[in-house]
C-alpha cells in the first residue's frame, strides 16, 4: 500500500518512498540495535569532562555592536548559530537561542553558555538559512520569536513546512532541492548536499531534507556545512561553486556508532581542503554536549590536524566579531 507521503517530492532524485536519501551512504535514523549499542556506549565511554567545568568566555554583543558591525563578516552565536553581515543585510543561520537542544524544556543536552545577544536585541533579518530539522539546529520557540523580525526563512526540502506548522507565514518560507539557488538582493543562495539524515521523533526520520548551504556575494563566497558525515560531495561542491574564502564545517559530536553522518576532526579539515578554500572555521562545537568525547577534544583535534595539513584555522569565541576577507588571529580560547 502505496503512503500519501510517498510522492511528494517527484522532482528529487533522492526522494523514494516517503523517504529522504543519501547519496553515498544509507543511513537509518532509528533500529532497537542502534539504540541499544548508542545506549551501552553511553553508559560505558562517556568522558567525565563532557562539559565544562568552568564558564566558556563570550563576547556579550548588543544591538548597537551588531549594527556596526563591518560589511562582510560574521559572529558565532551558538553551535551552528552564524549571524553574517553581507551587503549591508543580516542573514542568520540554524537560529538556537532555547536554553536545551531539546523536545522539552525540562531535559536534554542543556546549552554551556548565554546566547551573546538575544533574539530581542538583533537587527531585523534579511533571511534565515536553515540546514535540516534537528534540534541542535532548529529551535521551535526560536523561530516562532524570529517570525516577525525576519523577511524570509530558506529550508531545505520539507523542513519549511514544519516552519509554517510553527505559525510562520507560508508566504515568508521557501524550499530548496540541492542545487538549487536563490539571489536575495546580491546575495546568492544555494542548496547543496550533505551526507545526514532527519527527524524531530522516532517515527518521521528522513521525511524531510538536509544541505549544506554556499552564500556567495559579489566579494566573498562561503560555505557553511549544516551536518554530514565526510563524503565526496565536499569535493564536487568545491569544484562547482568554489573556491571559498572561508568554510564553517562542522567538528564536534562524532563517534564510530554514528561515523557515516557526523566527521570526525581529521575528516573536517580534509572536507575543507576538498572545498578548495582559504579559512576554516570550525563549528558544531562548544555549546552542547550531544556525544561521548570531552567538549574540548574537537577543538584540540581539529587544531592538530590543521596544523599538520597546514590549513589556516581560526577560533573566534562565541560573539566574537570576524571579517570574512580579512579574519584576524584567534588564540586558543578553551
């Protein structure tokens, strides 16, 4: 018996079923195996130094340092959580400001610091850039704070419908296939793959889609990662729509149990050179505690492996104001 599901998008060649797919690699979000060894290992290989144990240094922003910030640069908020300054616009990505990654309030990975502005005290949003529907990248309440400070929210396949059932304006919400593109003013948009997978419950994984995003304007082309296991793609985007002055890859909450869709360090910084870039910025990391190694082991590792590749990383803490062109030095902050 066919579902109702199971056509929607006809368009996709990675769509079947009902179902979302990888490319490279098949990936189950859920199976009582895979939940009973994720279980085991948590209960046996989970590092004591999971979280910090002191408080991780921010720079508290307002809404006066975010209007001056220069054109072309960017500030980690949180996780995955961009705020870029292009073209004089402001464009947000994965917007997280709840305190937990979470389905609740009362339980969940619980966030190691304060949001260095709150949604409050941002400027108004030219368009929000969203990678899939996890919740360490999309934030119910969040978003339904940001619906009337943004002018448009981009979604991969799907995931811009769980945006209109948070009570965003179906006219603000725009869906993308990987390869697909949008110019907003002169900034250009566009969808490309990752190796993940998604769901918000145990019964809806792979019903929606997840990318990667490149946003390039006339003086600097980026990438920005969402999720993905390593995969050759990294090196298809990179000859297709590089090279890039800077890359924001996700380095944190890898394990062997999960290896096909989270990198592992090394893994990231070989995604960066695949992409043909300049800068990296690691991220994914230093805000919540989603796997089993210590929060500071990716930041550690990933600085290793730059070194020894002899890519040029950067560090910035969270709220700390960065130019894309020309990103200044950033010690080692952890």
């Amino acid at each position: 018996m066919s579902n109702a599901n199971d056509n929607l998008y006809p368009e996709s060649n990675h769509y079947k079923d009902g179902k979302f797919h990888n490319v490279e690699v098949e990936y189950v979000a859920f199976s009582w195996g895979k939940l009973y060894d994720i279980t085991k290992a948590y209960i046996n290989d989970k590092s004591d130094e999971s979280s910090p144990k002191q408080a991780i240094p921010i720079v508290e922003l307002n809404t006066e340092a975010v209007n001056a910030m220069p054109n072309n640069c960017v500030v980690r908020l949180t996780h995955s959580t961009l705020l870029f300054k292009l073209e004089g616009e402001y464009f947000l990505t994965d917007p997280v400001f709840s305190d937990r990654a979470s389905p609740v309030s009362f339980a969940g990975s619980k966030r190691f610091h304060p949001s260095p502005i709150s949604i409050a005290a941002l400027p108004p949003i030219k368009a929000v850039v969203m990678s899939h529907d996890h919740y360490d990248h999309l934030d119910r309440e969040a978003t339904k704070q940001l619906k009337d400070k943004v002018e448009h929210f981009y979604t991969p396949l799907g995931v811009g419908k769980r945006l209109i059932g948070f009570g965003i304006p179906e006219e603000k919400v725009s869906e993308f296939d990987w390869w697909e593109s949008v110019n907003v003013g002169d900034v250009k948009l566009t969808a490309t793959p990752a190796q993940h997978f998604s769901g918000r419950g145990l019964w809806d994984g792979n019903e929606t889609l997840w990318s990667s995003w490149v946003i390039k304007t006339p003086s600097v082309n980026v990438f920005f990662s969402g999720d993905s296991g390593y995969f050759t793609g990294f090196k298809r985007i990179g000859e297709a729509l590089g090279p890039f002055d800077m890359t924001f890859i996700e380095t944190g909450a890898y394990n062997a149990l999960w290896h096909e869709i989270h990198m592992f360090p090394h893994e990231s910084v070989q995604a960066h050179i695949d992409l043909n870039a300049k800068v990296m910025f690691p991220i994914h990391n230093g805000s919540f505690d989603l796997a089993l190694h210590s929060w500071q082991e990716p930041l550690n590792l990933v600085a290793q492996h730059a070194k020894e590749q002899n890519v040029d990383i950067r560090f910035p803490k969270m709220g700390e104001v960065m130019r894309l062109e020309t990103p200044h030095a950033t010690p080692h902050w952890w």
